[in-house]
C-alpha cells in the first residue's frame, strides 16, 4: 500500500462520518445551514486534478452541498475501501483532443474502478468529442452556475444508484407507456412487448427529455445543454448522431417517424 494510500487510511480512524451512507442519493438542503449543523445526508466525493486550482470553485460548493471531499492527484483504487469514496470528479479541462482525454485518463486514472465518474472537460474537447465520450458522465467547465454544477453531479449519482434511497421493502415504480414501449424509469430499462432495448446512457436521456416534453419540440442546443451542460454547438452534429442511433435501436424511420420527428432547422420532438 503507498504512503498516500496508508495516510488517508489513517486519516479515516480520526476523522469519523457517521452519517454517511453510501446507499444515499445527494440531498440538497432546503435551508441554508450554519457551521456544525448535520446534513440530512452525506456523501465522499474524491476530486482529481494535476492542477486543483482549476477546480477549487467545485470543491467549495460540494462542500456546502454537505459532499466530504478529498482532492487527489492521482486517484489509487486502493482508497476507495480506506474511504468508501462514492464518486470521482476527473478534471480533464487540460484535454483538447482525444489522445490528450485518454493520455490523461490512464495518467489520472490508471485502474478500472466501479465508482462513478464525472469528467469535467472544455468547450473544445466537447465541441468535437465522438460517440464514444460522449456516452462518459460529461460537465463543461467552468460550470455556468451552482445550480447546473449541482444537478449534473446529481445526474451522476443516480445513474448508478437509480434505486437508492428506498427504505426496507418500499419500492417506487415510475413507469411510462409511449405506443408500444415500456419504460421504467427507475430501472432506466425500455421494453417492447417482452423484448429489451438496450440504450446506452446518453440514447436513454434523449429518449426521456423527449417524452417529458411531451410533444413540444426540443431545440439541438437545449439537448446539448441538458445532457452535456453547454448550448456551445460549434458546427457540432453529436445531437444528430446520438438520435440517428436511437432511431436505429427503436426500428424508427426518420422519412416516415413513429417515435422520433425532426423538425427541420430546429430540432426534434416526439411523433404525432
């Protein structure tokens, strides 16, 4: 075990959290709260970064959002047992193509871990990010405000704890019939009759923000804004590429649409 690993172990005996629950979904607080006030509940983000001056604004508002964070330059799997770590924020801002995103992946990240990861990345890189990272947990930064900061963070979380939170036995259903297909929200799993459609995250969200507008159409730039956090389009066509293959798993014809119709110019909204 490295002396880095060791340290923080030790600094977990002295600084106890008894609140914390990795189970938990973050919870907002509803009023602002004074110093030594318990948070309703708790959660241990680690935050990666060469340079953590770049994410000292992140840093200050999870704190205030009742996260116990640890900054890191180098994330080791072995803390994440020592600490019981339930998210990673990458600071990939430096990043300004693929080669440079992946380089500084395996430099910050040199181990698969199953936590989830928020990778905080520019305008540029976004501008022109493939399907590929595009289908990553994704925060433009600087981040436009606390608020989006806040909910993409929570955006985070969820999608690999969809049930957490739920006492004993007590279960939520949130389904949704759209024509032929099932959709559970909490499952984030999509049925036609009895056979699955496999989504990936980013296919399942377009397919969700289209369904609760109910009809009304959803602009490139609100899509682009809601998933990936910035209306900076850049010549970009990644909403077009992430719809094309949603139409493709959903059996859809762009020509003569079931689900999915394009409002040329403009955007996409669902079929009448």
């Amino acid at each position: 075990m490295s002396n880095q690993t060791e340290e923080m172990t030790e600094l977990g005996k002295v600084y106890a959290f008894p609140d914390f629950q990795s189970g938990n979904l973050y919870v907002r607080p509803t009023t602002p709260m004074a110093i030594g006030d318990a948070c309703p509940t708790t959660l241990r983000a680690a935050l990666i970064s060469r340079s953590p001056g770049r994410v000292n604004e992140m840093f200050i508002t999870l704190t205030e959002n009742c996260f116990e964070v640890m900054m890191f330059r180098k994330w080791e799997p072995r803390l994440q047992s020592a600490l019981n770590t339930g998210l990673i924020i990458a600071d990939m801002t430096g990043c300004r193509n693929m080669a440079a995103f992946n380089k500084e992946k395996e430099l910050l990240l040199p181990e698969h871990t199953t936590i989830p990861i928020l990778y905080l990345v520019g305008e540029e890189l976004m501008s022109n990010a493939g399907s590929s990272l595009l289908d990553e947990e994704l925060m433009v930064w600087p981040a436009r405000s606390k608020d989006t900061m806040m909910y993409q963070v929570q955006r985070t979380i969820r999608l690999f704890s969809p049930a957490a939170g739920l006492s004993g036995g007590e279960e939520v259903m949130r389904g949704l019939i759209y024509k032929d297909l099932s959709i559970d929200r909490d499952k984030m799993t999509i049925h036609r009759g009895s056979t699955p459609i496999h989504l990936t995250k980013t296919e399942y969200h377009l397919l969700m923000l289209l369904l609760d507008s109910e009809g009304a159409v959803c602009t490139r730039e609100d899509l682009m804004c809601k998933i990936w956090d910035t209306d900076f389009m850049g010549g970009s066509n990644v909403v077009d590429v992430h719809i094309k293959s949603l139409r493709k798993k959903l059996n859809d014809n762009a020509g003569a649409p079931r689900y999915i119709a394009t409002v040329r110019g403009v955007g996409y909204r669902l079929a009448d």
